[in-house]
C-alpha cells in the first residue's frame, strides 16, 4: 500500500493536521501516513521548499506528498499535481516545488481542477487528500487536472555570483531546531567556483575561513576534555541536504542560543563568501 506524507505549517495544536490524516485513513484504511514537519513557520514557501527537497528521497518510490502551505485556492495560487523523480506531489502552484524542479525534471504536472466536486473551505483537507487518494488507488494525474508546462518559481532561489566570479551572495532560507542557519548555496555550487581558492564566509560582522566536513572537526581531541570550551564555538558545514550551513558546536536554542541569535541571524539574511585571489 501507498505511502503519504504531510508536510504543512498547521502546528500541533490545532486540529488541522489530525483532520487531514483522519481523512485519508477513511478512504484508505491501509494506506500508511507519515509525518514530515507540521512545524513551518506559516505561509514560508521557502522554508517547506528546503524540508520537502531534504526529505522526500528518503522515502520509496511512489510516495505521495501531500504539502500544505499557502494552499488557499485563488487566481493568483492554484493547485497542482507533480510527478517527479518517481514521487508525487500535491501542492499549491505558489513556488514550492521550484528548488526540487531546478535540479530535476517534473515527469508531469497538471493544475488540480477537481474543485468543483467539492464545497472546500479547507483544500488540504477536501482536494489535497481526494487527490493523493487517487494516486495512491492507481489513478492517473490527468483524471485530476489538465496539464501544464511550467510552475510558478520561488524569488531568491540562486545564490548570485559577482561578473569576475570571486564573490557568491547567498540568503538565509532555514533556521532548524538547534538554531542553526541554512543557506541557499549547495556544495556543488560553492565547489564549481572555489576551484581550490581560500575564502572567507560572511555574515554580518561574523568571518569564517574554514568548512569542516562534521561538526565535531572543530573540536581539537588533543586537549583532556575538562579543558576544552568547544561548545557555543561557531563552524561551517555542508549540511546533510549538502547546503552550506552556519552553526554553533552542540548549541542549544533554549539555554545558550544557537547560531542564529547569537550570532543576530534572520531567515533571508545575506551570507557572502569572497574567494582570495592566489598569487
């Protein structure tokens, strides 16, 4: 039986998301529900666009994920259906699936126009789940919607690079649960225009000059451990989603801050690594 996930910003207060999964499980008894993130900051597309691209390969092939942000239904933010890289996705056409779409090809989309069937004032809920109801039953997307050629994309995508290639100007898209920030430059980006140059990594009045392949590489082992003072140390990685990432060692948001208060960090900052010309 199907696998289907859920992504939204419903929180675990309200009843939303338990309605959602309720919904599935009448049509689909057998059907297996899982829980990827109801905690996105509401109405972030671009933080849901990091979590769906970081988690869906995990799952197998054939997975529908159902995501619900921004979903209301109007002119400006219809509702699609994608088949892309073996898994499905249910959305609102509000950029979401622009940072997977950049790297790989949609197989198919359609623009959802099932509305009629329904009295919807809650479309996760009364389209979103009719739809992934069907893929999960074997239907096909073109019973659900009539095709399109192209999504609508996300602003601030890309990192931008200078005309001489020796500065990257990248944006803050993600702040996780230990404080620490995400940005929008992937690994394979950085290292096409690194080509071996020193660096150093920006931002705000913070310089960092080396990325560490784990966060423990910042912690000298020579030093007896009652020694050492390596927690709340800042670092740089790329992360397990390969984006490059600003963090503090074992920082806890609750206690000490983590790297995005204590070092004044918001979601859409700027973070700029300037590549040192070799003699």
């Amino acid at each position: 039986m199907a696998i289907i996930t859920l992504t939204t910003d419903f929180g675990e207060k309200d009843h939303s998301s338990g309605a959602v999964k309720g919904a599935i499980y009448s049509e689909l008894p057998e059907v297996t529900v899982v829980d990827i993130s109801h905690s996105v900051a509401p109405f972030s597309v671009p933080e849901a666009a990091y979590i769906i691209q970081s988690a869906y390969s995990s799952f197998p092939k054939g997975t529908i994920h159902i995501i619900g942000i921004d979903s209301e239904l109007n002119i400006e933010n219809k509702h699609i259906a994608i088949k892309l890289d073996d898994h499905y996705f249910i959305c609102a056409n509000n950029g979401i699936m622009s940072m997977i779409c950049a790297e790989i090809a949609p197989e198919q989309i359609v623009e959802i126009n099932i509305h009629d069937r329904f009295e919807s004032s809650f479309p996760v809920l009364d389209v979103f789940v009719k739809v992934a109801c069907h893929i999960a039953r074997g239907g096909t997307l073109d019973v659900v919607g009539k095709r399109i050629d192209r999504i609508k994309p996300i602003t601030n995508i890309k990192p931008i690079v200078n005309e001489d290639e020796s500065q990257i100007i990248g944006s803050i898209i993600y702040i996780d649960n230990y404080g620490n920030v995400i940005t929008n430059i992937k690994k394979s980006f950085f290292e096409s225009l690194c080509k071996g140059r020193q660096f150093i990594i920006s931002a705000r009045n913070h310089k960092l000059k080396t990325i560490y392949s784990k966060y423990s590489d910042v912690v000298n082992f020579d030093i007896p451990e009652n020694e050492r003072n390596d927690e709340g140390r800042p670092l740089v990685v790329f992360n397990s989603s390969d984006y490059l990432e600003i963090a503090m060692y074992k920082s806890n948001t609750v206690t000490v801050g983590g790297a995005s208060t204590l070092m004044g960090l918001k979601l859409r900052d700027t973070v700029t690594v300037n590549f040192i010309k070799t003699l």
